[in-house]
C-alpha cells in the first residue's frame, strides 16, 4: 500500500514539471543546478573515500558479504575483502552509480539539443575518480559511453577523437591493471558475480517465470513476493537478490503485459526523434540495473527528460511573431 501510494504521489508530481520549465531562462537555471549537484554529490563521495583512509573508518557502516543487515541510509562501505565500494552519501554504490549517470545524461542531452558546453575538464575528471570508488562496472562503463557520446557531438575533428581515444584507453589500461576491478570483471564474465548477473540476467528469467503465470503481473508492490513464490515453485535460486533489478522488466512484472507496454513504448519512442536520442541513452543504462518504477527520484527526472526539450513559451511566441 505504501509503495503503491509513494508511486502515485511522484507520478502526481510530474504534471507540475511543465508548470515549472516553461522559459528558456528556468531551464538554464535548472541545468545549471542540475550541474552543482552533479559536483556535490562527486566532491562529496571524494571527501568520503579520504577520510575513510586516512583513518577515520568508526564513522562508517563497514558492510560485509555476510552482513547486509548493518546497513545504514549513509555513509556505508561495503567490504569485498580485497577492496572496498563506496556509494557517496547514497545507501548502495549502485545507487550513486545510476544518479550521477542520469544527471550527466540530462547535461549532455541539454548540450546536444542547444549546442552549449556545460561540463569542462575538471567534471569529467572528478566524474571518473568517483565513480572508480564504487568498483560498478555498469557505472563505469555508463559513464564512459555517455561521454563518448558527447565527444563525438562536441568534436569533428580527427586530431580532437585521436586524443580522446588515446586517454580512453589509457583509461582502460590503468583499469584492466588493476587487480581488484580484474577480479570483478573476470567473476562477472564466468557467471559467479551475484550483483550484475543478477541485474541483467536474471530479470529476464524472472520476468519469463511471472507473465507465464500472471499475464496482468504481481500488482504494484508485490513483485518481490511473486518472484520469491514462482522462484520457489520452479527451485529457481534468489540467493543474490530477489528483486527484478531492471526498470522496463519491472514495469511488466508488476503491471502485466498491456500496462508494461504503456509504460515503455513512449520511452523507447524517444529513440525516433533526434533530440531526445541522448537522453534515450541515458534512460536505457539506468533502468537496465535499477528497479525504477519504485524509487521515487525516478519518474521525477524521467519527466524533466520529456519536458526539458519541449519548446519554451518564449520561443513559441517569437515563431508566431
């Protein structure tokens, strides 16, 4: 019941976004605060990492394979034994990971539509320290491919991709060195990683496992206790997790096919009309890791991602002048 109702509340919410970005002039403010955010939240995942080293770990939650349950909202540290992930001031690394993706994303997108350059050297080079903290190779390589992206919408030149190919592999090097992203890496490939095996494939199986039985789905809220019923019924394992981890693949297992289809079809529209195609982007490597549908922040940025790029008031009354 709360969940259907903490959903509801943020869909209501949506409807007050075209009220709100209507000018030329609010939606600069907001991109631009949408950018101090942005390094707030990369210095604030920074200053975490330093005082955790430097010796000050009693102010963390230190969370272990084996103990989940000492979770806190902040300030968790999770220990992988040979290194540890750090999620900023979000609960889960994973977390910080889809956050900062889809405000670069949005920034990118807002770049791309009006020919503007809003990040500089020292964002992208603060974004890629922090997110190397939390040891997320979807987020990395999210990241990675959005600003790859926008190099391309930036620079034509052949000099300009030689030397960002150049420090992108350098950036692969110093990565694919490093022995505990390789032991991430390597586990995810043999299948033995729980987190992204889980994520992206084994929402696939359960959303099979779910409309096989429940063309409508489990209702919204419910999905956990339909995976975890249909996973016991057929002896499927939810050791890792028994979430869908997936935000188009959650749609359908919490609504059923037909209201699945609703949900999705306009955000996969988005990949027929040229402005929205950045955006696009952004939106399909967060929901792919992220059970969207239930956290709140989401649909509010899902609707900045459709109404950020609408005609501004101002420029309609100038093309009918």
């Amino acid at each position: 019941m709360l969940t259907s109702l903490r959903i509801s509340f943020s869909i209501l919410c949506l409807f007050f976004i075209p009220l709100w970005l209507t000018t030329s002039e609010q939606k600069t403010t907001f991109i631009i605060a949408i950018k101090y955010n942005l390094l707030f939240i990369l210095y604030s995942q920074i200053i975490i990492v330093i005082l955790f080293y430097i010796g000050y770990e009693n102010i963390f939650n230190l969370i272990t394979s084996n103990n989940w349950e000492n979770r806190a909202e902040i300030l968790n540290v999770y220990d992988y034994r040979y290194y540890f992930r750090f999620g900023g001031l979000f609960e889960e690394p994973s977390w910080f990971s889809w956050y900062i993706t889809y405000l670069l994303g949005i920034i990118i997108s807002y770049e791309y539509v009006y020919k503007l350059k809003i990040l500089n050297k020292k964002i992208i080079f603060l974004l890629l320290i922090a997110i190397s903290f939390t040891f997320s190779i979807s987020g990395l390589l999210s990241i990675v491919l959005l600003l790859t992206t926008r190099h391309f919408i930036h620079y034509k030149k052949m000099k300009h991709t030689v030397y960002f190919l150049f420090i992108s592999f350098a950036l692969v090097a110093i990565v694919l060195t490093n022995e505990h992203f390789m032991e991430r890496l390597l586990n995810i490939l043999s299948g033995s990683d729980g987190s992204s095996n889980v994520r992206v494939f084994g929402s696939f199986y359960r959303l099979y496992i779910i409309l096989e039985n429940l063309a409508l789905g489990t209702g919204v809220g419910n999905s956990i206790n339909g995976i975890e019923y249909y996973s016991s019924k057929y002896n499927l394992s939810t050791e890792a997790s028994i979430s869908s981890q997936n935000g188009f693949v959650e749609a359908f297992i919490s609504t059923g096919l037909i209201s699945g289809l609703l949900y999705c079809i306009p955000i996969f529209l988005m990949l027929l009309i040229k402005k929205y195609r950045v955006i696009f982007l952004t939106i399909v490597l967060v929901y792919f890791t992220t059970s969207s549908i239930y956290i709140a922040p989401m649909w509010i940025l899902l609707g900045i991602s459709f109404y950020l790029f609408q005609p501004s008031n101002n420029q309609i009354t100038t093309e009918k002048s």
